[in-house]
C-alpha cells in the first residue's frame, strides 16, 4: 500500500493508489495540486513555504501555509471489489493489426495497411462510448540479442506515445507481448521449450528481461495501464494440437511464464509494485483456462487478473460461413447460441470471479455483413454479449482490425489513423454500449433475447 506522509502537519498516515490527486488548499483561499501517478512516497513539509518531495528526489515547492490537504481518484481503476473492477474497466476496443502486426520477422504498424493511430483515434474511441482500449505490441525485429535482450528505444518510445494518446483520451489501457508467440513459430516458442528445458529456460530469461524493460519504461504511470503477458500462445493447433496428448507439458510451460511475468514486472517497483497484471490461458481458450491455468503468485494482493478470448461460434463470427445466430436465426451454426454463451461465463464466474480473481474477455468480435438482415443477427450478437458480460462482471474488448469490407475478417468499427466510423460503426458500437452500460431495471438479458431478429 502506498503511502501518503504529511509529516509537518502532524496527522496520520493516508494510503492512495497510483493516479490519484492530492489537492493542497492554502489559508488564503488558493489550491495547488499535485498528481501522484509517479510516486510512492509524498512528504510534506509545512511554513510559509512547503515542498512535496517524491522517493525519486523530486521536489516541487510551494508558497503559503497549507489549511487541508484533499485526495481523489483519478482515472484509476476501482480495485474495491471484482464488480468494481470489471466495470471501472468496462467495454474496449483493441488497436487491431496495427502495432502488433509484422511482416518478415518485423513488426511494424502500417504493416497489414493500417496507417499509425493519432490522438483523434483515441479521442473518437472514448466519444463513441468505450472507456479502455486494448494495444496489442508485436516485438519481432526490435529486440536486441541475449543476455540483455535490449528493445529498440525508437519502438519503444513509439509504444509509449500511442499508450499516451489512449491516456490523454481517458481510456483504460492494455499492452501486451502479442504475435512473439504466434504458433510458437518466434522466440515465445512453448511446442518448443515443452520438449527441452533449455529452451524454456532461455525463453524464461528473455521474457523477464523484455518485461522488465517494459516496465521500466512505463513505472511512472498508474494503474489506468495493464500489462498482459502474452497472446494465444498455443504450439500452432490452436489448442487442439500436441497440448492434448503431452501430458500437460505445454501447460507447465505456460504457467511458469506466467509466473516469470509477474515476477519481473513487481522487481522493477514504482507503480509496477501495485499495476493490474493480466494473465492469460493457453490460447486464451475458455476451457484450457478454467481446467490448465495456475495463477502466478503475487506479493501483493487481488492485482491479477485472467484473460480469455471469445468468439463463439467462429465460424459464425469470424469465419462468416454463417448469417445467423440465436434461438431465432436460420443460416445459422449448429453451436453457441444464447445458452453457451451464458453458461460459458457462468463457469468463468465459478471457477474464478467467485474466488476473488477478475477475468476479462481480451478479444471478442463479429464481422461486417453484406445485408441488411445478416447485420441485424450480427448487432443482436453484440448487444445480447455486452449484456451478459456486464451482468457476469466481465469486461470486454472488441476485435477492429481496421477492415472495411464485408466478410472474413473484416471487423472495422473506426478508423485506426483519423478515428472516423468505419461502414455502420456507430451502431454497431452504440449497441454495444446499450448492452453494456444500460442500468434500467427493465433492460434485461432476457429482453434482450425475447427483442432477437425474426
């Protein structure tokens, strides 16, 4: 626990949170403030003049003698309980194919025809009713070679500006280790280190000293910023290949990265002792997680948070092979309506949101359709899954990867450079913040069901 040290004013001691605000009023009227987001320590001074000097020796001074000191939340999430938690975080949206795509071993954000996100990219998302976006990072081509693994500056700082335009929006951030683990073809090779030791040891090594560096970078920014380990990390079965039949080696692997990750984000201190920590399952599979996954220890409490992916059915929402969806859809799949997606978070909520341990949905989508009557199943989807997710208390980020077609893979909402709406976007969107925020007794899962196309 932080703590807050007005040593001249001779009261007790006061703990906050990382991006909180301390509000010095002066007799004479006047207010100073003072953001924390950087700091673990304040100390206070008091006399005709006071200073407030952070642990990394930082001093910022003050005229005048000080009548009350005031602190407040800001931009931070509510760690009060797993309700609050989810909900502080609420409905995302992921930067898609943007920093996390490469080409030939090197990521770079234009890559897959995206251009570079702006300022207005992030203002539009919060404007359009989402409050955290998802930055996937792909790494390829930017990491140095062993032992210290070091990460290019120039990509780093590029990273750092683009979470710093979702922080000036008021967006929750997420970033992540993406496609360094894609089919275990990169150096995030779990086929690989589940076979030999010595492989997931100098995969072990690489993974604490990229996450310490990353770490470092961002130390000085409070917990409105989650850092999620890695990505589907799977050994190229998309959790139907050799994990089935190795005897839970792959899973093994998969924990103890886990456990790797934590450890060296809280080595590097600063905001990273207290920052929310996102962990996710082999694959990100609903199932591999609730049965495989350990969650780390940590050595300090209810910071951890697991992250699955959901795209039921696939081939519904991705694939496009299908027009329909629900209880009331025709040209639809023979799997995953209504009653799998609702009995699927309610195993989440089972195996861990009742325990205490916060999960989140990291990815979940649902292409554009070419008809009228196809997008009226697609916005029933997105409404009736923001809905249930809001009532299971698990936030969720929508899949735009800036497509702006029909079909396969074609999941644009807004544009990633100018933040303009990308084909019906704000009504896909301003469906999903019905479902998700709406707070009228009356606005029901079920109501939603019994309102599903005809």
């Amino acid at each position: 626990m932080k703590r807050l040290i007005l040593s001249a004013l001779a009261l007790a001691s006061t703990s906050v949170y990382a991006q909180n605000l301390i509000e010095v009023t002066l007799k004479d009227g006047s207010v100073q403030t003072f953001q924390t987001s950087s700091v673990e320590h304040v100390r206070f001074t008091q006399g005709d003049s006071f200073t407030i000097t952070d642990d990394e020796g930082v001093t910022t001074s003050f005229e005048g003698t000080v009548a009350s000191v005031r602190f407040s939340k800001h931009h931070a999430i509510d760690g009060t309980s797993v309700h609050t938690i989810a909900h502080s975080i609420g409905l995302g949206w992921n930067l898609g194919n943007s920093l996390d795509a490469h080409n030939n071993g090197y990521a770079a954000e234009t890559a897959w025809g995206n251009k570079e996100s702006t300022l207005n990219t992030f203002k539009s998302v919060k404007e359009a009713g989402f409050t955290a976006v998802r930055i996937p990072v792909t790494w390829l081509g930017h990491i140095g070679s062993a032992p210290d693994y070091k990460i290019d500056d120039n990509y780093m700082n590029h990273v750092a500006k683009v979470v710093g335009y979702a922080k000036e929006a008021g967006l929750k951030v997420i970033i992540n280790i993406h496609h360094d683990g894609a089919n275990s073809q990169y150096w995030l090779d779990v086929l690989g280190s589940s076979k030999d030791e010595n492989k997931n040891t100098q995969v072990k090594a690489q993974l604490s000293a990229m996450w310490k560096q990353i770490a470092t970078k961002f130390k000085r920014e409070g917990d409105y910023l989650i850092f999620e380990g890695m990505n589907e990390i799977h050994d190229g079965g998309w959790g139907w290949g050799e994990n089935l039949k190795d005897g839970g080696a792959q899973y093994r692997v998969m924990n103890e990265w886990l456990q790797t990750f934590v450890d060296a984000v809280r080595s590097v201190g600063g905001e990273n002792t207290y920052r929310y920590l996102g962990c996710p399952g082999y694959d990100t599979n609903v199932d591999h997680t609730i049965n495989e996954i350990k969650v780390p220890e940590d050595v300090v409490e209810n910071r951890l948070l697991v992250a699955v992916h959901f795209y039921d059915p696939y081939t519904y929402t991705l694939n496009n092979e299908k027009d329909e969806w629900g209880h009331t859809g025709v040209n639809k799949e023979s799997w995953g309506d209504e009653e799998n997606m609702t009995t699927t978070f309610s195993r989440l909520k089972t195996k861990f949101m009742d325990q205490g341990i916060p999960v989140y949905l990291g990815e979940f989508g649902n292409v554009h359709r070419a008809t009228e009557r196809a997008e009226s199943f697609r916005k029933y989807y997105l409404e009736y899954i923001c809905k249930a997710a809001s009532d299971y208390d698990l936030p969720l980020f929508f899949w735009d990867n800036g497509g702006t077609g029909a079909g396969q893979e074609q999941s644009g909402l807004i544009n990633h450079e100018t933040g303009e709406y990308i084909n019906n976007g704000k009504e896909v969107i301003d469906v999903m913040v019905k479902g998700f925020f709406t707070e009228d007794p009356s606005y029901t899962l079920e109501s939603v069901y019994n309102n599903a196309p005809r």
